[in-house]
C-alpha cells in the first residue's frame, strides 16, 4: 500500500523498449508500459519467460533506456541520460541484489561493502565504519575478514543485500533473490527484504515465484511486453 500522503519515487510513462539485434529486424519487448511506485511500496513484478521482466529490470535500473517514453526515478528523467549519468545514479540510488550475488570473489566481505563506498568518495575510516554497520545489520560480523568463496549462499546474499544498502537507495531491486537458495535460506532472505520494507525501504521484486510475489504489497503482472495487471496501486 502506498504512504497515506503518496510520494512517488518511480514513475513510468509509456515506456516502449525495442531490440534491432540485425539490420531491418525489430522486436518489441516493452510495448508501452505505464506505472508508479510509490515511497516505501513492496512491489513484485511477474511474468512467464519472454513476457519483459528483463528489460523491465534493465530500465528502473538504469542498466538501458527505453526506445520511446519516460522514466522518471526519485525526480529525476533518466530516460534522457547518457551513459555516464545513468551511471552515476545507479551508484547514488539504486540498490541491487542478484540471483548470483554478484560479490568480488577475491574480496573479503568488509572489502565487498568498502568497494562501493570508495566510489562515492567516502573516506578510508567512514568506509570501514559504514561497512561494518552494514555487516552488523545483517548477522554477519563474525565473517568480516572471510571471502565469499568461505561463505554459504545464504550468507552471501546477506552480504549482497548490506553491499545493496550502502547507497542508502531510493530503490531495492532484487532480481529473483531466492533463485540460487534452498528452500528454508530463501525464507530467510525474504523475511529480510519484508523487514526492509517494514522499516520504510522501497523494495522491487523481479520474480517468476507466485510464492515469492504473494508477499508483497503490490503485485505487477508482464505478458507480452505489457502490464497484465497490478500497474495501480492498490
């Protein structure tokens, strides 16, 4: 459910996204997608292989632009970005966590949370006091100095969701999250995002786990390049 005085902090409008991957060939993946989410929903985004979620992910991400439309993120048009800008806000605004972590193998785990830190332009002591916060916020500060190759895969999501939040994002976006989890680690990853959110974080979900989306707030339902269902905030 959105706050009770809404403040939106995703907003797309008419997005279209097409792929030209040969002379003369065009295949649309998004076909005109339209929705806003606002601060501190929990949102899933559902939908069979090929329906757009990829791209979808891609766009709120600022990995790509869209083809036609606007994205607007935390006020700010990065439909119109260049590369280096898309950049610069994915490091100030977006948290992500992944299906395969995603974590500097040959980093130990303070140094997997410094890294992005680094990049904006913390220094040395704020770095490694930030880091290990973040490392004490999710249960793991009894494997700072270990490497991830050291880790369970549960931990190492833990790892990637404390990397996630050093940004302090306007958006966690997880991309399937659970994938590469048993069972009983992936309810322990979730039950994490659900208490994110709880706190006040705006939380994505890109899934293809009916179970996984009955969880959030809000579920959005991709067919086809276009929004099946959930595209209003309840």
């Amino acid at each position: 459910m959105p706050p009770s005085t809404p403040e939106p902090v995703v907003r797309l409008d008419s997005v279209v996204k097409v792929y030209q991957p040969a002379v003369g060939v065009e295949v649309p993946a998004l076909r005109g997608v339209s929705f806003t989410i606002y601060r501190g929903e929990y949102i899933a985004i559902v939908g069979p292989s090929g329906s757009g979620k990829s791209t979808l992910l891609n766009i709120l991400g600022c990995l790509d632009r869209p083809t036609s439309g606007t994205y607007w993120l935390d006020g700010h048009d990065v439909s119109r970005f260049d590369d280096d800008a898309l950049s610069d806000i994915r490091g100030r605004r977006i948290g992500f966590v992944f299906q395969s972590f995603n974590l500097i193998a040959t980093q130990t785990v303070l140094e997997n949370l410094e890294t992005p830190l680094y990049y904006q332009g913390f220094r040395a002591r704020e770095r490694k006091q930030l880091a290990l916060q973040l490392i004490e916020r999710v249960g793991l500060a009894d494997r700072a100095e270990h490497r991830p190759h050291e880790l369970s895969g549960g931990q190492q999501q833990r790892v990637a969701i404390a990397r996630a939040l050093a940004n302090d994002p306007a958006i966690l976006l997880a991309d399937e999250p659970t994938g590469n989890l048993d069972s009983k680690t992936g309810q322990l990853i979730l039950q994490m995002l659900d208490e994110l959110n709880a706190a006040g974080r705006t939380v994505i979900i890109v899934t293809h786990d009916m179970n996984v989306a009955r969880r959030c707030g809000r579920v959005v339902e991709l067919s086809d390049g276009l929004i099946q269902d959930g595209g209003s905030a309840a």
